[in-house]
C-alpha cells in the first residue's frame, strides 16, 4: 500500500507549457502535499523532478477524458492568448477553440469526479474605470469595448459554465478573474506580448530610445506571477462553497507610459522615449478591487510594481539576455 503517494493530492495542470502554466508546475512541484501532472502539446515539455508529463490536444474530447482521469485538482491554464495586435487584426483566435477546449474540460471534470477546477478568466469584460471594479460591476448590458467583444463574451460564457457544472454538486469550481499577469516566462517578443512584456524587451534591446505604441496613456492592473501563485494556492487549501468567481489583481492601475518610465529607470539604462501613434492601442483605464478574495481567503497581493519589475528584469537577464 503506497500511503506516501496516495495522502498527496493529485493536480493536473493543463497548458504546462505556457506562462502561466510553467510557473504553476514549478511551483507546485516543489511542494509535497501535490503529485503534479502536465500537459504539453505543441510546445516540449521541459525538465523538472516530480514532474509526469502528457501530451494532449485539449480540443479533442478523447484526449480530454484521458488527462483528467485520477486527477483530484485540475488547473485549466490552457488557452489561445495573443498580445494586443491580434486583438486588433485576428480578434477571432481568441475564441473558438477556447470556448470548445473549456466546454470539454469542464464536463470532463465533472464526469470523472475532479473536486476542484481553477479556471482562468480575465478582466476583459469589464468596462473602463476611474474606480476599482468589484466581481458584481460587469454588467452585461452595457457593450464590451469592441476590440474585446470576442474575448470578452467567451470569458463570460465560460464563468458561467463554471457556475453551471458546481450547481450539479460534485466539481468546486473557482473562476479566477485577475488582471495582467507577469513575470518570469511570460512571453517576450513583440508579435505575441502583453504590454509588460513587450515593454521588457523594447527597454532590454534597445540602443538609444524605446518605441511605445499608442499614446502611453491606458492603465493596466498589473500582477506579480508569484502573487498568482499564491493565490491558487489559497483557494485550493481555503474555498468551501462550490463555486466562487475572484477578482485577482494589484488593485491599482499604471499608466503604459508610467510602466516604460520606470522599466527604463530599473534597467539602469539611458533611453529616450518615442510614442508611435499608427499602432494599435487600446485606450482604456482598468484596475480591481479584490476585497472579496481578501475576507474569504485571506489573499492581497504582496509584491508592488517597482519590485515586480526588478525581479522580472533580473530572471531576463538570466534567462534570456
């Protein structure tokens, strides 16, 4: 009888391979109160102890029912993320198979006895602010931004379907609607970015000045990996009813502008900045209240902008430089 193994609980951590995902296998990995299990596709898995690697495509139904079979606690990290350009140009990635690959996972779960699934959603449903928003401000009949129409209605759909299968009674589910992740394995170059990461390797590559698209002027929540990390970790070990949907961000917003400034300034670098004004940009304001996640788990974020980027700069340096 293998007592070790079966007090661990088992986590399946699907999109290993990505950003985020590749900072939750780290992380969890290293603990021992989880047996982790990833799943790669396209992309190779890479080199960690205590590690089982799959390979599935998340879009077919049988691949699917075979990863979660076993599996106490799933962490749905897998998606078809883009940086804003495609946002502008191929609105449409975005969605289909997103909305195919959660559908099948989330039943998956729920057939094969899964406890808890953590889903990813995103703030980009939510309307431009000069406030912090809470979970209850989306409302739904006001338009989402155009640009994010797509995107914006199949985070909704898939909160909802989260909601849907915990109201069955067997699979918790958690909707994780946090703000702009970053960090270490982000992605770094400039056709598949988010704005912090763009920004990363614009400051980091750059000879005499950095090229910022738009005016500078939107705000963006952004969020330390690590404090993301942490709260997983939280809602796993804390939640008790059968679903809740969080707001998971730093609860302030950073000008892009500000952002490139002081990126400049921690890098040590002398650089000159340029506004391209042909660029695609998305002027919008955005940043959460997460006194929600606060009272039922005990989660704030813990590492404030300035520390975020020095971190970042430094494991670029590293790793990438």
């Amino acid at each position: 009888m293998e007592v070790g193994r079966n007090m661990k609980k088992r986590l399946l951590i699907c999109g290993a391979t990505g950003f985020i995902g590749r900072n939750m296998v780290e992380y969890f990995s290293s603990l021992d109160d989880f047996e982790v299990v990833a799943v790669s596709n396209k992309r190779p898995p890479f080199d960690l102890p205590n590690v089982k690697w799959i390979n599935a495509d998340l879009t077919n139904a049988q691949d699917v029912q075979k990863v979660v079979q076993g599996i106490d606690i799933l962490i749905q990290a897998a998606a078809t993320t883009s940086g804003s350009k495609d946002i502008v140009t191929r609105p449409f990635i975005h969605t289909t198979d997103n909305a195919v690959m959660n559908s099948l996972i989330f039943r998956a779960a729920y057939e094969s006895g899964v406890k808890h699934v953590l889903f990813f959603s995103c703030t980009v449903m939510l309307q431009s602010s000069d406030h912090a928003l809470t979970e209850e401000d989306f409302d739904a009949n006001i338009p989402i931004h155009p640009r994010y129409f797509g995107v914006g209605w199949t985070k909704v759909y898939l909160e909802k379907m989260c909601e849907f299968y915990a109201s069955l009674g067997t699979t918790k589910y958690t909707a994780i609607r946090h703000s702009n992740i970053y960090g270490p394995h982000d992605k770094y170059d400039l056709e598949r970015s988010h704005v912090f990461g763009a920004t990363v390797t614009k400051v980091m590559t750059a000879k005499d000045k950095v090229i910022v698209w738009g005016t500078g002027e939107e705000a963006r929540d952004l969020l330390y990996v690590g404090d993301l990390l942490d709260f997983v970790h939280k809602a796993i070990d804390i939640q008790k009813s059968q679903y809740e949907l969080f707001n998971c961000g730093a609860g302030k917003a950073v000008r892009v502008k500000d952002l490139v400034s002081k990126m400049i300034e921690k890098s040590g670098k002398k650089l000159l900045i340029e506004h391209d004004l042909s660029q695609p940009s998305i002027p919008t304001s955005l940043f959460l209240d997460c006194s929600k996640a606060k009272d039922i788990l005990g989660w704030s974020p813990c590492v404030n902008i300035d520390d975020g980027i020095v971190k970042t700069l430094s494991w670029y340096k590293t790793n990438l430089s």
